[in-house]
C-alpha cells in the first residue's frame, strides 16, 4: 500500500513537470514570436517624374544708365526725382554753364571768320590755305563746344525710370553719377545661378515660367536671352540671363522672382515618403528594404518630393518592397514580421 502511494506520487510529479515543460517551451516560442518587430511595407515602383527645378533671382533693369558729367562740375538743377518715369532725350542735370558760354563766344567768333573767309574768296579777295585753316579752326571749336554742352545739360539716352539720385542743386558733382536710370520697357530681366550639372540642359530661347510673390496668383513667361560659359569655381554654379515682356512696367528692380525651369521628365523609382529614414547626427538618408523575413539598411539619394512620395535617384531598384511603418525598432539585418 505504502509502495503504491510512492509510485503515483512520483507519477503525479513526472506529469507536473512534464507539463511545465511544455508550457515554458510554448511560451518561450510564443515570446520569441511577439518579439519580432511588426512592419508594414509597400513597394518601390519605377514612374515618369518631371524634372522642374525652381531658381530665385531679383528683377534687374533690362539697362542701367548712370548719368554724369564727363568732368567734375556745380549742379545747377536737377529736374527729376526718384520713380519718376523719363524719356528718351529729355534734360535731366542742368550744371553750371560759364564754361559753355565761353565757348559759345569763341565759337561764334570763329564762325564769322571762317564765313568772311570764304567771302573773299569767292571774290578773289582772299586764299583757299586761309578758309582751309578757318575750318579746321571752327569745327575743333564746334566739336569743343559741343561736348561741353553734352556735360553742361544731361539728357537721358533712354527711356526708363530714375532708380537712384545721389546729389541735390548746388552741389559739386563728384565719382558717384548724379542719376541712374533704369530701363523697364519692353522688357526686365532676372539672372540665376545654376548647377554646373544644368549646363547642358539650360540654352538660349529656352522659355520658361516665373513667378513674383509681389503678384501672387499670377505667372509670367520668360525667355533665356545668354547662358553664360563660365561656372564659378566656389560656387559650381553659372549664370543664366532671362528677359522677362513688361508692359505697364508692372515688373520693378528688385522683385522676388521664382524661375521654374522644365528639363522634361525621366524614369525614376518612386516609394512613399514614410519608407524614407534621416539618420541620426547626419544628413544622409535610408530606406529598409524587406529580403524574406529581414530587412536590409540601403542608403538612397533623394530627388523631387512627389506630394506623399520621393523621387529616389540611387539606392532602391525596381520593385523591392520597403519598409514604411516600424522603422524604430529595425537595425539593418534584423528579423521582422510583415503586417497584413
């Protein structure tokens, strides 16, 4: 009796144990499920992007005219003011004229010589060497005169807006222009700096749209008027001048101007913009891509932000499935379970 109670205790003790074995085993199991890190993933797929890129510049005056004198002088008047809009030839700068008016003077007095000159000789009365040397006298005091005047009364070589003034009457005119003028009509101009890598891609009477942020809601048409061949050895940049039609003037130096220019479209791989990773302490960026049941860390570079998507130039291929949700609990190599 003693026996068969010692016999169904160790009995009862082997199925105790037996079975605890199992559960810890089972759970064990079950643990080492839980802890793969749950992932949701979608795929990487190769589509058409377009490849516009956007440049800033400044509106600029189509040209830029300084008015001085070609010699320091007294202002006498000045007769316009800064954004006041000016003609063609119209009289800006008035300086002092006693010079001028000496010349006047010494140039009339050389005229009425010349022309008596020629009187006698018409007459038999006088000598060709004499009118010859009256002539050249009185167009070296013309040309005198006429430059003189040039610099006593400033007009305007086009038509335009005054953009600077930097003198008042009576003072002396110095290395500063008295004026500057800006022509707006018919056409302003921005310039930008493009990537090297846009050289070949960027060429004149290329049209492209700009935007001002003066005028929201509405874009203008631009022209590429020169590409200029040299690139900036600091920068890696060149420049490229686009004349933009102003009727109305409505464009002013100085504008914000945002240039969109369109170098068409290219296949690229495309993936969502969840899939993409900053690393930490950089600039670089990743993307995991799901292999079976792990996961590899692919550095990739960016291209154009696609609404929800990126543009990938490099990194991802064709068709591989990426991850986009549970990224934080992911290293590259590491074992993970796909979320239905």
């Amino acid at each position: 009796m003693f026996r068969s109670s010692i016999h169904f205790c160790l009995l009862a003790g082997a199925c105790v144990a037996f079975s605890a074995c199992s559960g810890a085993d089972k759970n064990a199991a079950v643990a080492e499920t839980e802890e793969l890190p749950r992932v949701e993933v979608s795929l990487a797929q190769m589509r058409e992007v377009p490849q516009t890129k956007e440049y800033t510049a400044n509106v600029e005056a189509y040209n830029v005219n300084n008015i001085s004198p070609a010699t320091a002088n007294r202002i006498k008047t000045i007769a316009v003011e800064v954004g006041d809009a000016v003609r063609r030839g119209q009289t800006l700068v008035t300086l002092d004229h006693a010079n001028l008016d000496q010349l006047k003077i010494n140039l009339d007095q050389i005229e009425r010589e010349y022309k008596r000159a020629v009187t006698l000789l018409e007459i038999g009365a006088g000598t060709q060497q004499a009118v010859d040397q009256l002539k050249a006298q009185f167009d070296a005091a013309r040309t005198q005169y006429d430059n003189a005047r040039e610099n006593t009364m400033l007009v305007s070589p086009v038509s335009g807006v005054v953009t600077a003034r930097n003198y008042d009457p009576g003072d002396m005119s110095g290395a500063q222009p008295i004026l500057t003028i800006g022509q707006l009509s018919p056409v302003v101009k921005v310039i930008i700096n493009a990537s090297e890598s846009d050289l070949t891609k960027i060429h004149k009477g290329m049209n492209v749209a700009i935007r001002f942020d003066a005028l929201p809601g509405e874009s203008f048409e631009g022209t590429v008027a020169r590409v200029y061949p040299s690139i900036d050895p600091t920068t890696r940049t060149f420049e490229a001048e686009i004349q933009i039609k102003n009727p109305g003037e409505r464009l002013r130096p100085g504008m914000f101007a945002r240039v969109e220019i369109d170098h068409g479209s290219i296949s690229r791989v495309v993936v969502p913009d969840r899939a993409v990773v900053k690393q930490t302490g950089s600039g670089n960026r990743y993307v995991y891509v799901l292999h079976g049941n792990t996961v590899s860390y692919n550095r990739v570079e960016l291209g154009r932000r696609l609404d929800d998507a990126y543009e990938l130039i490099d990194g991802i291929a064709d068709g591989d499935t990426v991850v986009i949700s549970g990224q934080s609990r992911l290293a590259d190599g590491a074992a993970v379970e796909v979320m239905q």
